[in-house]
C-alpha cells in the first residue's frame, strides 16, 4: 500500500433531492438561493452540500455531523447506492460513476462492506444465515459459509445465538449482527454508518477496539460516520 495514495476520494459532491433538483442545484450554485426557498421553489432538498476529501490507504476516517447533516446520504455515494447531483467519488482512483454492471457489482459485494445505520437484516432468517449472506452471493458452499459465520459470531460476543431469527434479537444484537455481516464478506473498505450507535457503553467500547485491532490486523480500511 502506498500511504500518500487515495483510497476514497470524494470531489465536490451536491446531492439534492427531489424531481428537479438539477435546477435546484443550478440556483443555489448560481443564485445562492438558501435551503428552505430550494424546498419552496424547487421541492427539493439538499442532502449533501459540497463535499470533498481524501481518505489515504491505511487512513481510519470518521466524519461526524448533527442528524440530518447528511452522513448517511454521503456514505450511500461511495458504494453508488446513490448518484451525486454533482461531483465525483473516486475509489482506488477510478471514478464509481464510470463502473458498469459487473465492476459496479464486485465493489458492492466484495471490495465495500457497509454496515448500515438501520441493520437491514433479513428478520426471517437466522442469525448465521444473515451472517453468511455475502458469501452465499459469491456462491461459497454452505458448510464453509456457515463455518465463517459462526467465528465471526465469537468476535461480536453473539456465541450461541447463531440459530435464533434476526427479529428475535434485541436493536444492539442486531446491531452486531450487520457488524459481523460486513466482516464476512473480508472487504477492502468497510463502511460504518452509526456502528455502535444501539450499544451500551461497555460492548461499545469493547467493539471499537475489536474493530481498530481487526482493521490493522486485516489491512482493511474503515470509514466510520458518527453522530454527534
Ligand atoms: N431519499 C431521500 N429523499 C429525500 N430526502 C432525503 C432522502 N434521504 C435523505 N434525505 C434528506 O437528506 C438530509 C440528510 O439526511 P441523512 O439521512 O443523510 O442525515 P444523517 O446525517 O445520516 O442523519 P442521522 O444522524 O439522523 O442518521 C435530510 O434532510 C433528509 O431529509
Ligand atoms: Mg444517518
């Protein structure tokens, strides 16, 4: 890894939503028009405002901002869940935008785990199975699948509820599961959209130190967003 390269790049990222957000960019661009007239005249909301930086190989980054401020909007750009109004995100200096099918498919379920603010389990599947489902994309056996997930269960302090359905977790298991749900997928970046956030103090802390060990450990690259 060279460290003064970019892993992520992000470069002048608007996103506004709404049917003509276009134009609502062009006016606040162009007119300095503030939030609340795009939503009057543009029903249009701002989701992210002129964003840029650089995260270097090996860099452990953490953005913090208010609720609202956008950080989950900003971080479903950089696996292209979301498409800027304007900007550019550049993974490993190649530019998501540009990724067909294919490459845009590998990024999401191999180079880029996400681990999402609101856990996106499949409830009605066990904890394990949850576990392995990006291993079970990638077509890996279901012995090996489930051998993978049950180690990782041991990391998140989940021994013994490999079996139960996610939905019969309480918010901070199933917290912890989304966690072990990225590790699985062993991928280059891992992005964390409010981790910790339904932990009690005591597993939080016990998990950011796993997880700053892990990355090291892994090479992997996290990129945390945090509420304040
Ligand atoms: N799909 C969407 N359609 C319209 N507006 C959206 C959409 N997603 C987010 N927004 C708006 O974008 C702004 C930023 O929201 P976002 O969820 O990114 O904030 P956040 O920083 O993650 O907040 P929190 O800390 O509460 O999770 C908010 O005003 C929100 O209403
Ligand atoms: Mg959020």
């Amino acid at each position: 890894m060279d460290p003064s390269s970019s892993a992520i790049k992000i470069e002048n990222v608007w996103k506004v939503f709404g049917n003509t957000s276009n134009e609502a960019l062009d006016a606040i661009q162009n007119h300095k028009i503030s939030k609340t007239e795009a939503l009057e005249k543009y029903n249009s909301v701002i989701g992210v405002s002129d964003v840029s930086f650089d995260v270097k190989q090996g860099e452990i980054f953490c953005v913090m901002g208010l609720s609202g401020s956008g950080k989950s909007t900003l971080v479903r750009h950089i696996n292209r869940l979301l498409e800027p109004t304007s900007g550019k995100i550049l993974i490993n200096d190649q530019d998501v935008m540009t990724l067909g099918r294919e490459d845009l498919q590998e990024l999401r379920n191999k180079k880029i785990g996400m681990v999402f603010q609101n856990f996106a389990l499949m409830p009605h599947r066990s904890v394990v199975d949850n576990i392995a489902m990006p291993l079970e994309i990638r077509g890996i056996s279901k012995n090996d699948r489930l051998d993978a997930a049950n180690k990782i269960l041991d990391i998140v302090e989940l021994q013994g509820w490999g079996n139960k359905f996610a939905h019969e977790l309480s918010g901070g298991m199933q917290q912890r599961v989304g966690l072990a749900r990225a590790l699985a997928a062993d991928p280059e970046f891992l992005l964390m959209d409010e981790p910790f956030s339904a932990l009690d103090p005591l597993i939080r802390r016990q998990l950011q130190s796993e997880f700053i060990k892990l990355s090291k450990q892994m090479k992997k690259q996290l990129f945390l967003l945090l509420m304040i």
